[in-house]
C-alpha cells in the first residue's frame, strides 16, 4: 500500500491538492468493462460517487477518502495516530447512527 507521504512524491497528479472524484456513472462504466455487474452491486453503483483529497497536514499517512451512497458521506484516512473515519448525515433525516467496530456490538450515536 503507497502511503500519502510516498505518494506525495509521486508525479501522477494525486500531490497536487485538487479533490479527485468518480461519479457513479464513471464507476458503473468502469466496472461493466470488466463483465457483467450483479443487479443489486449495479443499482448501489448507480448511487455511489467516490472523492479522494490528497493529505491535508504531514500527520496524513493516505489521503482522505469519501463515499458517498444512500445520502450519506463516509470518510476515512489514516493518521500518524488513529484512523479518522467520519459520517456526514446533514442530507438526511436520520437522527442515530448505528454502528460498530470490528464486531463489538452496535452502538447509537445522536446525529444532532
């Protein structure tokens, strides 16, 4: 796996600062270059658009992806510390996140 700090170094265009994306439409047609995509993978697909910004501080050790699918923004990096992993619910009604780590049981947490 080349980290943010390696490929900051790079000449590939990923160090210059600019958000990267992939809408749905690009990814489904991507995807369907490889063969057929199930239904119910093409259907989130047709939903699901992908961000990638280039490390912000040098305690970034990847850039800083998102997904956003089913009105939901999900973020993840890895930091010199922790992994940040952040949910953006702003677009939605939703007033819990459920969720859960490595099979340790739900947990709620309040959107507002």
């Amino acid at each position: 796996m080349t980290t943010w700090n390696e490929a900051r170094e790079d000449t590939d265009g990923i160090g210059d600062g600019r958000q990267h994306a992939i809408s749905s439409q690009q990814l489904a047609g991507a995807l369907a270059l490889l063969g057929s995509v199930d239904p119910v993978c093409a259907e989130v697909l047709a939903r699901l658009n992908l961000r990638v910004y280039p490390g912000a501080t040098a305690g970034d050790r990847t850039a800083y992806v998102v997904l956003d699918v089913h009105g939901v923004s999900i973020g993840v990096k890895r930091r010199a510390g922790d992994l940040y992993l952040h949910a953006d619910t702003t677009e939605t009604p939703d007033e819990v996140i459920a969720f859960e780590i490595n099979g340790g049981g739900e947990i709620d947490h309040p959107t507002r």
